[in-house]
C-alpha cells in the first residue's frame, strides 16, 4: 500500500508533528511511504525519506524539496514535461490547527482524496475541550465538573485547580495552580494561547489510562496503558519518548478494560469513522470519566498496537470517499418549462 504521511502544518504543535513523522518513519515498515511537509506557510513539499531529520526542517533546508499542489485526486508536482501525481492514501499525521481542527480533513473529502484523518465533525467535537464535554455528556460518559471562562473574571471556590486552554493538546499551557497566586499566572499563561480556558478541580492520585483504536468493520483496541505521572503529562513526558518501542503497560483487570472499551465505542460511534484515536480516561472509584479526545495521537501511538501496520492497512481498506450526490438541473429545468422558456 502507498501511504502519504502528512505533517507539519500552521500550529503551535508544529514541532511535535515533525517528530511523530520522523518516528513513524522507522515504525511503518510494510508499505511504501512518501512524507509530505506542510510548512509554516502552509506551503505543501515533498520530503525525501533520507531527509527526515529534525535538523532539516530546523534549518529551512527543506524549501530546497520539490514543492507540491493539491488538486482532485492528490498531490502533483511539475516535471519538464507535464507533472506528476502521488497516488495513494493519506495519513493526517498534523496536530493542532490545521490537522486536528477540520481544515485539513476538508481539503481531503473536496478533493477526493481518501485520508485517515477525523472528519470535520469529528475534528470540531474532539478539538474543542467545551465541545469534547458536550458531546461525551450527551452520550453518556461521564466527565470531570469543569468551568468554562474567556476572562479572568471567574475565581474557583477551592484549589487545587487545573487550568487548560481550550483548543489546545500536548499540554501546552495548561497548569496546576494551589493558591490564587498560582491561579492567576495559570490563566495569564493559558490566555497567551487560545481565547478561552477549561477551570477543573485537580484530583491527586486517580488512576489515569489510555487506549487507543479505530473502527475497520469491527472495532480494533490497543493495549490499555495506565499513565505514570507525577502531576500531570508535560510535554516533554509525552513527546520526547516517541521512540519507545512499546507501551509501558500493566496489568488490568478484564471489568476495567470491558468498562474503558465500552466509553471508547460510545465515543467513537459512527462520527470518527475513518480516524485512529486514542482516548484518555479517568478512574474514580471504579467509574470512568472522559479526560480528552485525542484525534491524531502522537506518532499515531503505534506503540501501544503489537502489528501497528497491519491496523494502518485495515483503517486504510475501510476507507470511503464522500456519498456522490447527482446532481442534474432537473429543478431549474422545471422552471424554465414552466416560464415557457
């Protein structure tokens, strides 16, 4: 199969889709791969698979690659005598704006290009934070009691509180804050990214877990991974171990896991078809609460699948492209008959 991985992209998690893309690199190993850089620009360039190093998109030397359009059907690049086209599935491997916000899964369904990617709806649902809470709320997961602000009027009752921008993933700008003093500069931080902020109440020493699928005919899971943390995953702890080769896992019990896998079918139920996601959970008491939705998960979290490339090639086989609607003018045919016309 040929796989066109896509990264970069207009985003404060432009860096770190860099390096999801340098790892899959290495953890893709049964299809063809052709990398595609979308730079800070949104300028589209075709990356040799030798170049992909960090240091080359540090340095700006890869605005020496081949530039490439997006049109119907895929990428093309000219050539002295007409162009070439790079056919083959895509995998939207852009976190942040740009790949988890819609933009580019639009592009991809306009232009018929089949992608593994969450869809717009999926997209808008899972990007937000508010609208993550909404939706598991009205399909019955549960979730933390939270605050939504856009100013910092709002001051919590109690602390310890945990403060995250609203639109933001890989724990950029989100803080634990034990005082008031702490609170404030939590939300002067927070503001600094995104225009409105999540205010929850931080509970020390619940067990957090992970698990990641996708629906290809029937579901596929993941192991389940139980987060080692200290307070919360900084950035550093979630992206700069992308080259584990496994998930750090452990046991589970087999009425944990049922409980975890069936939040994750409600979760994805028909909206992410089409996307590998990995969800993140809490455990209270024995009931599970939603933390986030993450919608292309860092180096897609192979290392939490024992044959990551065969889950690639089962998503990318259940692919379909947008229902064609036929459209034939027979509306505005109708009245011009009727004018006589």
């Amino acid at each position: 199969m040929n796989l066109t991985v896509l990264f970069g992209g207009s985003s404060y998690e432009h860096e770190i889709s860099i390096v999801s893309a340098i790892t899959l690199k290495d953890k893709i190993k049964k299809h063809n791969l052709t990398f595609v850089f979308v730079d800070r620009d949104r300028d589209f360039y075709l990356i040799d698979k030798e170049n992909m190093k960090s240091k080359y998109f540090a340095s700006l030397e890869y605005k020496k690659a081949k530039k490439l359009n997006l049109e119907k059907g895929g990428f093309s690049y000219k050539k002295l005598f007409g162009a070439e086209k790079i056919s083959g599935v895509v995998l939207n491997l852009i976190h942040g704006r740009d790949g988890e916000d819609g933009k580019i899964a639009g592009m991809m369904q306009f232009f018929g290009i089949k992608c593994i990617t969450p869809n717009i709806e999926a997209s808008v649902i899972s990007y937000n934070k508010l609208y993550t809470k909404m939706y598991a709320k009205e399909i019955g997961v549960k979730v933390l009691d939270y605050k939504y602000i856009t100013d910092d009027s709002y001051v919590p009752e109690s602390f310890p509180v945990i403060i995250k921008p609203v639109r933001l993933g890989s724990s950029i700008g989100v803080s634990i804050a034990k005082n008031i003093d702490e609170y404030k500069y939590g939300l002067d931080v927070a503001f600094e990214f995104d225009n409105g902020v999540i205010i929850e109440e931080f509970k020390e020493g619940i067990n957090e877990y992970n698990l990641a699928g996708c629906k290809a005919g029937e579901f596929i899971f993941s192991k389940v991974e139980k987060v080692k943390k200290d307070e919360f995953l900084s950035y550093e702890d979630k992206y700069l171990d992308f080259s584990r080769k496994e998930a750090k896992t452990e046991e589970v019990s087999k009425e944990l896991e049922t409980k975890l896998k069936d939040n994750f079918r409600k979760i994805y139920n028909n909206i992410f078809e089409g996307s590998l996601i990995r969800c993140d959970f809490f455990e209270i008491d024995g009931e599970i609460y939603l933390n986030e939705i993450n919608p292309i998960p860092g180096s897609m979290a192979n290392y939490l699948f024992n044959d990551f490339d065969e889950v690639i090639e089962k998503l990318a086989s259940s692919l379909k492209f947008e229902k064609h609607i036929n459209i034939d003018y027979s509306y505005i045919n109708k009245i011009q008959m009727a004018k006589g016309k």
